[in-house]
C-alpha cells in the first residue's frame, strides 16, 4: 500500500486552481462553492482495460480520453466543466505509465478548466472512472427530451472518424499516409464540443454526444422525446480521410455506426434555425443539417429519396 | 453489451426523490440544484474485489458498504448527504447478485437521504466505485487541518470491531456465539457517523474518519494540522465483544491498528469541551475522550502513566 500512495504524486498539486475549490486533495472531501443560480451537471463514465480500450493505447491519449468522454457528456447538456474526480485503479506502479497518463489528463483538465479536486487510486485491473461537474444556469441545461416534430437536425464537426482510426491503429485498414495521424488522432484525441454545446443553449430543442455511433445514440434521444426522425445519409458529414480511404457504402457505415466521435447531434426548431446557425458559425463549429425529426418513434434512414438500407459490413465497434 | 444494459434496471427509478434533483439517471448528466450558501463536500472510493473485500463477502453488505464508506467522508465534514454517482464493474450478469447488491445499497441511501442520479456500468473484473455529493454550510465544515495544541482528542462509538469481525467471519478467530453477528456486523455494515458529524460543526476543531485504524489515520490529521498528540491506550473504546474474545493486549492491536470501523476520531478545544458533550449526548452518539493534542508531529502512546509501545501481534488488515 505504501508503495501504492506514491501514486497519488502524480495527481496532487498538479490540477489548476478554481476560485471555487475552497479544499481540494489531502483531505476526507474536497470543498467546492457553487455559482449562484446555477445547476450542476454530474456525469460518470468508466473504462475497463480489454472492454473500452486496448493495452497498447498510448498512456497519454487513455489520460486525455478519459477526461474528454465526460467532458462531452457536459458539452451535450452546454454545462461548463468545473471540477472532477479521479478513480484509478492499476495492477501495478509505473512511473512511465504515470507520467504519461497523468499528462494527458491534465492537458485536456487545463484546456478545458477542469480543476481535479479528490479520488482514489486502488491496485487492481486497470480501469478509469471519472465523475466530473459542471455548472450550467438553472433552466438551460440541453436535454434528450425536448425535440419535436419539425424541428431540425444538426451534427458538429465529421462522423466515422474514430471507428476508421480504431481500424487503422489496429491493422484492420490501410489508410494513405496523408490521413493515417489524422484519423488515429480523431480516436485518441477526440475533441468534446464543450463551446458548441455552450452556443446551443437556448436555440437548441435538445442535444446528445455520439459516443456509440449515430444509428444508437440517435435512439436514446428519439425515446425521451417521444418522435420519430428521418436522416438523409448523403447528408452525413464525412471528412475526406474516409471517403478518400473506404468505399461510399462503408463510409456510410463508419459514420452511422461508428463510435466514439463525441460529436453533438442535436435538434433545432424552425424559429430558430438563423440565430444558431450564426452561433455557431461565431464559435467557429463546424455543423451539418442531417434530417428532421417526424412522429413516430423510429429512424427512418433515405438516400437520393429512397429508403437506405444499411449492408453493415460487419462492421464492429470495440466498445 | 445488450445484456449488460439490463444492469441499468436494478438501479433505475429505484432511487429516493429529492426536490433538488432536476434531472436524473437517463439523460448525457443528472442536474441537481445546490442550496443557497452551500458549500458542496464531494469523495470517491473504490472497492475491488480482492483488494476490498472478498469475493464471498454477501452481495447486500457490498452495496451497503460501497455507501457507507462513501458517506464516512461526507460525516467527517459535517456534511449533510445528498446525491451520489455508481459506477459498477462487473464479470458477468447475475440477476440474484444484482438483487441484493441494489438492496444493499438502496437500504443505506434511503436511510441517509441519498439519491443515486447516475452512474455508469461496465463490464470487466468487479469493482465499485461511488462518488458522493453532500452539502454543508460554507466556512461551516470540519476538516483534518484545524487541531490546535490541548485541544481534546475524542473518538465516536468503539473501535476495533470490525478488524475482529473480519478475522472471525475468515476463520483466524472464534468468539463465543453471543458476539458473533455483532462483530461480523460491525465487519459488514459499518455506521457512518453522518449525525455526530453534523453535532460536531462548530464545536470540533478538526475531525477525520477511521478507516486504516486509528494509529494510521490519526497521523493524517497530525500533518495536515502541524500538530502532535498523546493517547492514553487505556481510554480507548472497546466494546465487550472484543475485550471478551482476545487479550488486552490483542484488543488494543485491534483497537489502533484496526481498520474500516468508520468512526470518527476529532478534536475540541477546551472552551468547547462542555457544548460539545452536550451536543453529542443530544444527538444519541458515544464517544469517548482519548487523548490531547500537543506540539510537535508525532503520536506517543501511554498507558498508565508510561510510554506504550504496540507489540503489533502481527495483526494483518486486509485492506
């Protein structure tokens, strides 16, 4: 155990300083003062060596990764991140590992202001569990639950990327060189929308990372609803990475099925299509106008006016 | 995965309400709505399996336990307990262990007033990890770093059950049968001391949790108030189901070297000493005067009058 706690050297004193930590590592809880009328957001997410990530993965991308899927957990709700804990469970002491991972989590932490105010570190099958916090004004938090019918919907930034990269870094596809660190960035370092999720508040009807792939999560937000949606496939954002490297049908497939982008789908209603498309334009997002949301309850998939019918190559999502 | 989300009902829509909760368990985070002037006390702790507990530990005390611990941090800053995060890792699917592990857990949030707003469950080897939010009155909560020289040293409840509770329910102990269920109790279901935390604000000068024992844990509470401390061996509290079932001196290795009894240890400047028995006395709780605080950075031991070195009886703590 003695042994053990030298672990925590690599977490303490090396978060940022938050105006609002008033106690932070060192004691039985940290203190923290929330912002008058403000809601706090509290997201939880865990990865298991061998479930959500290989043993090989670069320790610095598994401390930034780690970090950044709950910061998207935060941007799909427009909270701003505040503080976190960190759960870190490893089979033995590493210092290089350490390093590495603990540099990765606090570049994202500081880039995003994320102050590191308590956790544990245990010996055990390595695993990361991140609760983090964020505030966001009482009554403006985005939702799953509020698209209606006719209102709009957008996707941030490209889909497919991660899972095409995941392939990459796996041996599975052979991409161009001009695109391989693009799309092996895009699965370590994928970017949570914490400013496009904060630009939405507002002006969106509701709003969803996509952690497990467009076709799931997609789901998730039509059933708190209750409607339907209909996506035009042609309409997907796909970067040039992957339609330059894969067919058009399998490129359909990385960006409907693939995970891991945490890229924002969210909805618009009609009213407000103009004002946030020039927020978002302000906050230099990338976003995509990708289908409507219809009665019903189920996701109607077209292409050129047809119904699309996915040929899922067989296509398999890690986690 | 699909069987793995199965995991989710055994903890959705199980939870208590509380009127502060605006959004939970279903959406990308939970909303909760700070109290005015608040200030939000927040832990994580981990339990793995063999690491923690024993694979043969009863599922209901886990869950229970998993909680308890969580709001010993909560207790020993005289915070009030609101809402917690899960996030469970698991082998496999078992609907009978889910059962009573949700019972377990469900039993203490609801006696303690917390509700559970997310969470994550994932596969892999068995581990839990709980992140607790609690709430206490800024500049109002007791932390390990306010021990002043001559301040009183008092320790809640009795001290040493559990460790003998272990070593009764792993066969290295027998006990006559009349304390058998209480010490393995005292092992299973542990007291957070949420109330006598509460009694404590304003009072105590400092406070902390026994979780590796009280030799061990005292010396945290040493550092972070730049103090030293003499315990009178004599005065620690045991109870008779330890006293009849071991030696005195084996009682006293349980006593200080003991871990996971989850009682408070704090201390009380002498001008509080009277309000302070009053308070405890009113809130129901025992507690029981040990020691002082003293200048310099370390803990002697006496007893009747001499210095008392611990003839450590090779007592092992599994954690």
């Amino acid at each position: 155990m003695k042994e053990f706690q030298l672990i925590e050297n690599f977490f303490t004193n090396r978060s940022i300083s938050r105006r609002d930590v008033e106690l932070s590592i060192g004691d039985d809880c940290a203190l923290v003062q929330p912002a008058l009328n403000k809601s706090i957001a509290i997201s939880c997410d865990t990865l298991v060596e061998n479930v959500h990530f290989y043993p090989d993965i670069p320790p610095q991308a598994l401390g930034y990764k780690s970090l950044a899927v709950n910061l998207s957990d935060l941007a799909s709700m427009g909270a701003e991140p505040a503080w976190m804990t960190l759960a870190l469970t490893l089979p033995d002491v590493n210092e290089q590992w350490l390093t590495e991972f603990s540099s990765g989590l606090f570049d994202a932490a500081e880039y995003y202001g994320v102050a590191l105010i308590g956790g544990d570190t245990t010996r055990g099958p390595r695993s990361i569990t991140i609760t983090i916090n964020g505030q966001v004004s009482t009554g403006k938090a985005l939702t799953r639950g509020g698209a209606k019918n006719g209102d709009w919907i957008y996707v941030t930034g490209t889909i497919g990327d991660s899972a095409l990269g995941l392939d990459v870094i796996r041996g599975k596809r052979h991409v161009d060189p001009e695109h391989h660190e693009y799309l092996v960035n895009r699965h370590y370092y994928p970017t949570p929308r914490v400013l496009a999720g904060q630009s939405l508040r507002g002006l969106a009807s509701s709003a969803i990372d996509l952690s497990d792939g467009l076709a799931s999560d997609i789901k998730h937000m039509l059933k708190r609803s209750q409607v339907g949606a209909v996506i035009d496939v042609n309409r997907l954002p796909i970067s040039s990475a992957v339609t330059d490297s894969v067919s058009k049908d399998e490129a359909l497939n990385y960006a409907l099925m693939g995970g891991e982008d945490y890229e924002l789908l969210f909805t618009v209603p009609e009213a407000q299509k103009g004002a946030l498309e020039t927020a978002l334009a302000n906050a230099g997002v990338q976003f995509t106008q990708v289908g409507q949301i219809t009665t019903g309850d189920s996701v109607k998939l077209i292409r050129d006016g047809e119904r699309f019918i996915s040929n899922n190559l067989g296509f398999e999502h890690f986690s």
